[in-house]
C-alpha cells in the first residue's frame, strides 16, 4: 500500500494513527512517537526531502507489520458427549496447535 507525503504528513499533524515503518527511494523508515516523525538510522526523512527537491507528491510504501494469527478457541461452552462435538473439539484444538507454530514462525523469520 502506499500513500502520499503529504497526507502522511497531515495525518501526523493532527495526530492521527501512522504507519510504524515506511519505505521511501529505498530506505527503510521508522516513525518515533517521541519526535513524531520518521527516521532511518539517526536521519531524519528531511534529508532525503533536501536531496529529492519537491517531494510532497511523491509516494512512499507502508510496510505492513506482521501480525499474529488469532486462534480459534472454543466455538461455543458445553460441548455434549456427541461423537461430532468431540471431533470438533479436537480440530478446533490441533488447528490452534497449527496456529501457534505458525506465529512462531513469523517471529524467528
């Protein structure tokens, strides 16, 4: 997804929700609450801005965060002794088991 400059530069001054990474001209940015603004290694993006010239326009990637995947716990209290409530219990429990080691994969990754 990408957005432009200057809406991501509006969308800072009236303190809306940013997004934490950003990729512009091949560089990889971070935002920081504290300054409210994005950095890459100590720089700030101005740096490029003095380097490109007229910029506003120009687009800059988001870079999604990786989020975890959510499980999927019980459907629903009371399951009877019924051969299919057993059988979806045990799904239900094996894909979650499924789910953990994917997140933890992501993670490592």
């Amino acid at each position: 997804m990408k957005i432009k400059i200057i809406d991501l530069f509006n969308k800072i001054a009236n303190d809306e929700e940013v997004p934490k990474k950003i990729k512009y001209f091949g560089e990889i940015y971070e935002y920081s609450e504290d300054m409210k603004f994005y950095y890459q290694n100590g720089f700030s993006m101005y740096r490029d801005f003095f380097t490109e010239g007229n910029c506003l326009n120009d687009e800059v990637e988001i870079i999604e965060e990786e989020k975890e995947i959510e499980k999927i716990g019980k459907i629903y209290d009371g399951f009877t002794d019924s051969y299919y409530d057993t059988c979806l219990e045990t799904t239900i429990k094996k894909v979650d088991e499924i789910i953990d080691v994917v997140n933890k994969l992501k993670k490592e990754k």
